[in-house]
C-alpha cells in the first residue's frame, strides 16, 4: 500500500459538478458524526453480499462461488489504514465509474438542497440519498476502490481519488471476487485507526447486518447478524428501532406506532411493520412507492410488495420476512405461491389488532391516528373486501351531540335508547356548517346522536357500510322516517292554514318545475324552513355527491323540497302576491339554500346578484 498513486497508466476522469460540490463540503465542513462513514460502506458491502446471493440463486457460475459470504476489516494505526473488503458480486471497469463516478448526479444535487435549507445533520441519512459512500471523504485523504466482479472474465480495477475533482481508474491486483475499499485517514480522523473503536460503531449501526463483519488480526466477528426484525423484542431498544425506520425511510418523523410480530402458525413469519407519522410522505422520503419489503429467509425479494396488505392498509411501512417461502424462486413465482394469501390474512390481522389495542390503550393517540389515516380505513368500508367488519371497530365520528370529540360506533351504541335500531348519520361539507342542516330540527330537538359525514371519503365508505351490530345505518335526508312517537300535533296552531298552504306549494311547484320530484309539508322541522329530503330508499344522491367529489360532470340529484309550515318566511311568502317578482325571488333562494347546506350547489356563488335583489326589495319596503 502506498500513499502515493504514480500510477502510469491510470485514466482520469472529472467528477459531475454536483459530485465536486458535495464533495467539497464533506471534506471542509466539521462533523460531530463522522462515524457514519463506516455505516455506510458496510451497507454497500452488505447490499452487495446481498446482490451475490441473489445472482447464485439461479447461476452458480460465478468466480469464488464457494467463497465464505463475509465482510472483513483490518486497521493500521501506524499508517493510519482502515481496508474493507467484501466477496460480494464486485464491479467491472464501466459499473465502478458508473457507481462511483456517475450517477450519484441527482443524489448529491438532492443532498445539497437539503443541506442548504436545512440545518439538520443530513450526513446521518447520507446513504438516503444514494451518495452514501462519499461519505467516507469526511474521515479520508484518499480512498482506492478495487473491485472485481463475480462475472468469470472480468479483470480486477481500480477507483482512487482524494476528494478533488476528478478520480483514477487503473487495473487493479486483486484475484479473489469483491471489493475492497482502502482508506487513508485524515489526521484529524487518526481515530478511527482503531479496532475498538471501529466494533463499537458496529455494534451501534451495523449490527443487524446479515452477513458476518470480521474485524482486526484475530478476524473476531463483530455483529450479531440477525436482522432486526428476527432479534426477540427484548433486545431491541426504542431507538434501534427508530434508527432503522428512519434508515429504510428516511422519514425525519418518528413512526406512530410499531408492530414487531413473528408467529408460526398458520405461516412462519416476522414482521416488522411501522406506522408512519404523516399519510405523505416527506420529500425525501426513500419509499418511492407503497408496498412492504418482502424477505426470504433474510434475503430481499421484493422491494416493493403490494400483495401481503389490503390496499387500505397501504400506508403501513416495513419488512415481512418469511421461512415459508421457497427461496430458489423469482418474484414472479413468490407471487403465484399459494403462500401470499396466508401471510397477506396474518399481517393484515396484526396490523388490525394493533390499531384495536392503540385505540383502546391511548385514545388521543388514536385520535391522531385517525386524523391521519381514517380516510384510509373509509376506503377500506368502501371496498368492502371481506374484512369490513374488522374495521368497524376502528371507525371514528363526530356527532351532532359531541362535534368535538371522537365516537366509535360502539359509543354511539352504547349512548342510544335501547329501541333505537339505527344509526342516524348526515352528509354535509364540513362538521360547522352540517350542525345547521334543517335534517337536523327534528333530531336535535329530540336529542337523538347523528353521525357527521362530512369527509370526502364518507360517501365511499357509505357504499360498504350498512349494519353494525344490528343497527342499520340511516341517512337523516331521507324523506320518511318510521318514528311513532312522531309528535304531529306539535306546532299545529302555528301552522299555516292547510288551504294556504296547498296554493303555496303550486307556487313553489311552478317556480321550481322539474327541479324537484315532489313538495310537500314536513313536521320534523322546527328552526328551518325547508329542506331536501330523499325519497325513502334512493341512493342516487349519493352518487352524485360521489361524482361530485371526483371532479366528474354530476347532475343536481332530484330530491322532495319539504317545507316547513310554521316558518315565519313561509307565512310573510303566503301573503305576498303570487305573481309577484319578489315571491318567486324568495323560492328560488329557498331551493337554493337548501341544496347549499346539502353541499350540492354546483356553483354559490351565482346566487350572488338574486340574493343582491332581495336585500334591496326588503331594504326599499322599510322606506
Ligand atoms: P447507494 O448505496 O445508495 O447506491 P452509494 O453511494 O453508497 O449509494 O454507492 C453507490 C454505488 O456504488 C452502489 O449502488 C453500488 O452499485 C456501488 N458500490 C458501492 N460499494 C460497493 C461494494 N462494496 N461492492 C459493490 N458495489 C458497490
Ligand atoms: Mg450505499
């Protein structure tokens, strides 16, 4: 080894300006955590055990293919040397430039945005980026990377560079299959030379690496070498755990919630599975896509799976590991396994269970829990899968009598008159303005719990939910409601008389013409004037409100203008002229404010110059 790199007929190339300018501020700025370095290059090497693995799965033919899978590191204090090696699937000439040379382009471009807005240590997720090894230039004068394939033909090569502008590539002398990273240490960084030093970062990062980590003369190993999520949960502390959601994540956020399962019956599996804090995930986020990692036998199969989760659990994060898979098999063969069902109906159950005891330990968590992810669980109902009954008891709603805090339907169960066989819901806009819906005169009054459908995803849901536990659920818009002890005689003297009345509905009828199917007089009114109700049984207006919802065309649903006979507007109406401007004004502002609160107006603010021309006439008659 030599500090010097005269090497004749070395090739150099220039880095891309983003690699120059990441570069430049490893090695300038001042670290705290400069350990990282070794964190990352162990990944690599792990990654490229793992990769190995892999490729022996369906070709033998590779050099060394009985070598021992490992990972070995040997340190000279004297000359300040720390040499990793790995015999992982190595790299050719063109993958070592392309790795090390190339395509870290838009990685250190992200990495440097995040640096500059951000004044969070953004060496510990480094390796996030995809510029993990540059790493290594906070502790190094120079690195030299020799690598050889696993590929039978390949030459061994040789990457070295100080962290100026450009790198070396010469032939390198290696004869066995990997890579081995040698690193000169910055004064500053003598630290590092030192084998003790080096395993307590093992043991703090890198434990769970899966392959053996041997380090120093006597090439003791170092790392316990199961992974995280085949470790009994005693022995993991809260923040490994953290420390390994944020590294597959690279969420900054801590998870909501963890759920670390193995079982054997009816499938052998572990499973490690988070939470995570917000439904979005944060911009640089590492999960480009949802899907958990699927692991054979600790060997990643799948990057991405979408086939262990129903899709409305599509936000939970993490590692499925399983004996039970064949492991000489493609992806494609996993999928086709009659064993993806079985772990699918296990990891949903878990995850379910877990959102059940959470919601039952810690309420408020739930709660925000259930801001963050109910639409989720809605689409879940809506979907109707098979296991919607599994995600009624997670359901949460605000009601007319508590619009401030979260009811399950047990709750609303629980708080009901014993011969209520229903739950009563109402659909609206948002929780404020739904309280003032006329569908609510009748049930506030009689202080019956309605439920508060006023989320985008309500409508969905309400296509799959129909019972819970022998209550059937009602929408409180639907026209007629089975209620004996209706109170009819209620406001009777109040009442417009019924002559009056009748001429008052052709008033509105020949206003309002086909825009309604039928006007009549309501008794479960009190401080509203009119509303519009469904006929009983019609889950067109659904619908709509569901087209509504998607940006689609959507029609006006045609519902039954009921209207309220001891309304004072109503009575002032009767004694208008009928065939006065102002009267038909007055109902067609009627008609329109009622499909507003119904969150149904297609466009407000056409009211505007109709409701300008009412306040006049009733501004001129007080002249
Ligand atoms: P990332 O690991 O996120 O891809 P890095 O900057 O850590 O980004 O590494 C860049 C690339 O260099 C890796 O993707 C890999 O292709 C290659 N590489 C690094 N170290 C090794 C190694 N020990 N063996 C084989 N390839 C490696
Ligand atoms: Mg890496």
């Amino acid at each position: 080894m030599s500090d010097s790199n005269t090497n004749l007929n070395a090739e150099s190339f220039s880095f891309k300006a983003e690699t120059k300018q990441l570069l430049n501020i490893l090695i300038h700025s001042l670290y705290k955590d400069r350990d990282v370095f070794l964190r990352e290059l162990l990944s690599n090497a792990s990654d490229a055990l793992n990769r190995l693995r892999f490729e022996m799965l369906t070709n033998q033919n590779v050099l060394d293919s009985k070598a021992e899978l490992a990972i070995r590191i040997n340190v000279d204090k004297e000359s300040r040397m720390i040499t990793i090696q790995d015999s992982g699937i190595g790299m050719t000439k063109d993958e070592i430039m392309e790795n090390l040379g190339t395509i870290a382009q838009s990685g250190a471009r992200k990495f440097l945005e995040a640096t500059k807005d951000n004044k969070g240590d953004f060496t510990q997720v480094i390796g996030q980026f995809g510029v993990g090894f540059y790493s290594v230039f906070m502790v190094a004068d120079w690195v030299r990377v020799t690598s050889r394939s696993h590929a039978l033909q390949a030459q061994a090569v040789s990457w070295y560079a100080t962290g100026d502008d450009s790198y070396q590539i010469s032939a390198g002398e290696m004869s066995e299959r990997g890579t081995r990273i040698e690193i000169k240490l910055k004064e500053d960084a003598a630290e590092f030379a030192d084998e003790y030093r080096l395993k307590n970062i093992i043991h703090r990062h890198s434990d769970y690496i899966g392959f053996p980590i041997y380090v120093g003369d006597e090439q003791q190993q170092v790392n316990k070498q199961t992974s995280i999520w085949r470790s009994s949960r005693q022995e993991i502390t809260d923040e490994q755990y953290k420390d390994f959601y944020r590294q597959m994540t690279m969420e900054f956020e801590d998870p909501q919630t963890r759920i670390h399962v193995v079982t054997d019956a009816p499938v052998q599996l572990y499973a490690l599975l988070f939470i995570p804090a917000k439904h979005e995930r944060s911009m640089f986020s590492l999960r480009k896509e949802d899907g958990l990692k699927l692991y054979s036998r600790n060997i990643l199969i799948d990057d991405y799976n979408k086939d262990l989760l129903p899709e409305y659990l599509r936000f939970v994060q993490g590692v499925v590991d399983s004996e039970d898979l064949p492991l000489n098999v493609s992806r494609e063969t996993v999928q086709s396994s009659g064993l993806m069902p079985k772990l699918k109906k296990v990891v949903t159950g878990q995850v379910l269970k877990e959102l059940e005891t959470l919601a039952k330990k810690d309420a408020d968590k739930y709660s925000s829990f259930w801001i963050e992810f109910g639409a989720y669980l809605k689409q879940g109902i809506a979907a109707n899968q098979g296991d919607g009954e599994s995600i009624h008891p997670l359901l949460r709603f605000k009601t007319n009598r508590q619009p401030e805090t979260w009811s399950s339907l047990d709750d609303y169960i629980g708080r009901i008159k014993d011969d209520q066989k229903i739950i009563y819901y109402i659909i609206g806009d948002d929780p404020k303005s739904v309280l003032r819906s006329p569908h609510l005169d009748y049930f506030d009054k009689k202080g019956t719990e309605v439920l508060l459908l006023t989320d985008a995803m309500d409508s969905f849901m309400l296509m799959g939910l129909r019972n819970f536990k022998e209550h059937e659920f009602k929408n409180v818009a639907q026209a007629e409601i089975n209620d004996n002890e209706q109170t009819k005689e209620d406001n009777e003297a109040q009442k417009i008389p019924e002559s009056d009345f009748n001429e008052l509905i052709e008033r509105f009828k020949q206003t309002l013409g086909e825009r309604v199917t039928d006007i009549r007089a309501s008794n479960r009114l009190s401080q509203s004037i009119a509303r519009l109700a469904d006929a009983e049984g019609s889950a067109n207006s659904d619908m709509q409100r569901v087209y509504k919802l998607l940006g689609k065309e959507y029609e006006i649903p045609k519902k039954i203008l009921e209207l309220n006979p001891a309304h004072d507007i109503l009575k002032k109406l009767v004694e208008m002229k009928p065939d006065s401007e102002l009267s038909a004004l007055v109902i067609e502002q009627i008609y329109d404010s009622a499909l507003l609160v119904e969150g149904l107006h297609p466009d407000p603010s056409s009211m505007a110059p109709r409701i300008q021309q009412i306040i006049e006439a009733a501004l001129a008659n007080k002249t």
